[in-house]
C-alpha cells in the first residue's frame, strides 16, 4: 500500500474556472477501464511544458514540443492510458496526429492546438481508432469539477490517484492552483514526472510561466526518483487559465510569491506523491544531502544512494547495514571527496564520521528507525554550502512482481 497517501479526498480538488475535463473508457488496452481523458482550455489560457530527456522519447512529447514551440494557442489536452506510444516511429506520430486532428475537429481549432499524451506498453502501435472513437464520450463528460476523475483516469500501475488544490487570495480575490499527476514505476525524472497537470486561474504570461514552471520542476519532479528508470513519456504541464481576472505579469507583481508558492507546494506534493506510491513501495525515504561545494554534487549522492538496490533492499527488510550507504557515497562521483569530513545520520542516529563507524553508534538504534515507514538519511559532505534532497522509496518483493507481470 502507499505510503502515508490516500487519494484525494471528493470535492478537495478544486475547480478552475473555464478549465473542464472529460473522461472516458476507449478501451486502449483493457475493457471498462477510464483510460481517456479530455482537458479543454479557455481561449488566452497560457501553458508551458518541460518534457522527457530520454532520446527514445515518445511521439506525443515529439508533438507537444513541437506545437508549443509553434506559439499557438492551446486550446485542449488529450491523454490516454494503457499504450505509450513510444518507440513506434513515423507511424506513431502519424497517429498521435490523427488524435490530435479528431479532437482539434469536435473542438474547432487546428490539431496543432491540442496537445497529446500517452502512457503504458512501449513498442506497441496506439489504437488509434478506439481513440477516436472515444473522444465523444469524453466530451459529453466534460465539466470543470472532474479533476478527481481526470486523477484516476490518468492512472496506470498507480495505486491511488494524486492530486492537490491551494488557494490564496490577492486583493480580496481567491486563486485557485490544482494539480494531478500519475507515476509508480520507471520514475527519474530529468525534468518532471511521467504525467503531470497543474493548473490556475491566474492570468501569467507566457515566458513568466515558462520560467516558472523550470524553477520548480527542478526542486520538484527533478528531485524524485522509485527506479532509476527515465521514462520516454515524462510531461509536466502548467497551466495558466486566466480566468480568475487576477493578472501577475512580473516576478514583482503582487502575488507572484504567493502563487510560485502554491504552485511548488502542489509539486512538491505530486513528487512525493510518485514515491510514496511506488511500484511495491513500503517506506519512504527522503535523502539530504548538505556540505556540498555545489548542487550537483549534492545530487550525485543523493541519487547514489536512492537508486543502489542494495540499499533500498535493505530498507524494505529493515535492515541497518549502513555500510551499503558509505559505498554509494564514495562512489557517487566526488573524485577528490576526503571520506574523512563525511557524516552520515540515520534519523537523529549518527553512524559514520571520520572516515568510518561512529564510536558510539549502536546500531539497535539504527534498527529501531528502519521500522519506520517514513525514513530520513542525512549526509554531510563537509567540503562546502551547498544541499540538495532527493525522495525515493524501498524495493519489496512486490517491486519485482508488478514489473515482471506489467504486460499480463
């Protein structure tokens, strides 16, 4: 079961106004299932997106990246479950375009003003027709309070649906940002997470949102990991509808603090979320990372440690063998790292300094905080000022379960 998350309670997820969504089972891969969602924008909503790194990318980042970067006004989002269209060459743009082009029709507005996402089986050709076939479903379901249902229709190896909503008010206005996201397995991102949608009615510019919107991936999405396993579909999409006649043009203007706040905080909680419900998970574990002469070496330890399956089985048995943590972190990549000026805590529990065992650690102590289902480890580098923090979760039996029969 997840850890510490539960699916959105009915009613939290708060609408946005003039943002409505749809859902419906076009039966992608299995019967009587939500596998289809329709998200249509308000006329001079703005959005932004930051995509997938993997090479392989899948022919739906290949068009969103290509019609956000053309400038037009996106006027509706398309998303299915159940087939990523991924590694499927010409013929799988060719029929991401064909989704595009059906709805662009029901809606009136050019194809290159939709914008589609995939996620599931890799190297499979997307149904295509059951797609289109679907859409009218979709759009007869279409209301601004579905964002529960959109959560659950996006879902896939996903346990609970995720989902978040703040508001604050600006001059007596409230704003509304609400987020949904879905991801289990085959989570490192390098820019986001495998589907994410996060929305507000306040009116921000393009090139504000685009800024906006790299910032806080990057201490978000960018920051979690269940596998090490970069996805070919990872999309994080902010949404900026407008509606709400609040206009925040500037990093000054008033309120822009306030909604980059709210925004990283519904990130932050669709990130963690992933964790928490990774494939099989039974813990989760946040790594801090300080002492470091840059970010990034802060990062190369923290991700040591959150992808070595040594650890996290360990985790999984509650098992104190914290030397596995000492080899993640001389082998992360610091060449000229003084393994002497390393410190390593396990909760309140320091274990390791001046190059080795803490002379009083003991390790019941150890073991006792790796029964927890929620584990901070903390390093110290001591070469600097910098910290970083990556969550991840534990490997369990069912870790190797889920993946060996996520085809049947």
């Amino acid at each position: 079961m997840p850890v510490n998350l539960t699916a959105p309670a009915p009613g939290s997820l708060k609408p946005i106004k003039g943002i409505q969504l749809g859902i419906a089972e076009a039966g992608v891969r299995k019967a009587n299932r939500k596998d289809l969602l329709v998200m249509t924008l308000p006329e001079g909503a703005q959005v932004a997106g930051v995509f997938t790194q993997n090479r392989f990318c899948a022919a739906p980042v290949i068009l969103c990246r290509e019609f956000l970067t053309a400038g037009e006004s996106i006027r509706a989002l398309v998303v299915n479950t159940g087939n990523a269209n991924a590694g499927t060459g010409e013929d799988g743009l060719a029929r991401a375009r064909k989704v595009c082009a059906a709805l662009g029709e029901h809606l009136h507005c050019a194809s290159g003003q939709v914008l589609p996402f995939s996620t599931g089986v890799i190297m499979e050709s997307l149904p295509v027709e059951r797609i289109v076939d679907g859409l009218p479903a979709a759009l007869a379901d279409l209301n601004e309070a579905h964002w529960e249902k959109a959560a659950e229709a996006i879902m896939t190896t996903d346990i609970v649906a995720k989902g978040l909503t703040r508001q604050f008010e600006i001059n007596g206005k409230t704003i509304t940002v609400t987020g949904i996201a879905k991801g289990s397995g085959m989570i490192h991102p390098n820019m986001a997470t495998m589907l994410g949608y996060v929305a507000t009615d306040a009116a921000v510019p393009a090139p504000l949102l685009r800024a906006m919107l790299k910032e806080i991936s990057n201490v978000s999405f960018n920051r979690v990991t269940v596998d090490g396993d970069t996805s070919t579909n990872d999309s994080f999409i902010l949404i900026a509808a407008g509606t709400s006649g609040v206009v925040i043009d500037s990093a000054q203007a008033a309120g822009y603090v306030a909604l980059y706040a709210a925004v990283c905080e519904v990130a932050i909680f669709l990130a963690q979320a992933l964790a928490r419900d990774g494939e099989g998970a039974t813990k989760f574990v946040t790594i801090d990372v300080a002492g470091g002469r840059d970010a990034e070496e802060c990062l190369k330890v923290g991700k040591a440690i959150a992808h070595s399956p040594l650890i996290k089985t360990a985790l999984f048995a509650s098992d104190p063998y914290l030397g596995r943590l000492l080899a993640a972190i001389g082998y992360a990549g610091i060449a000229d790292l003084d393994v002497n000026t390393v410190r390593l805590w396990l909760g309140s529990v320091l274990v390791a300094e001046n190059g080795g065992r803490n002379p009083t650690y003991v390790e019941a102590e150890a073991a006792a905080i790796m029964q927890d289902a929620e584990i901070t480890i903390r390093v110290d580098l001591g070469r600097g000022n910098a910290s970083e923090t990556v969550w991840t979760c534990d490997f369990s039996y069912d870790y190797v379960k889920i993946n060996a029969e996520y085809r049947s």
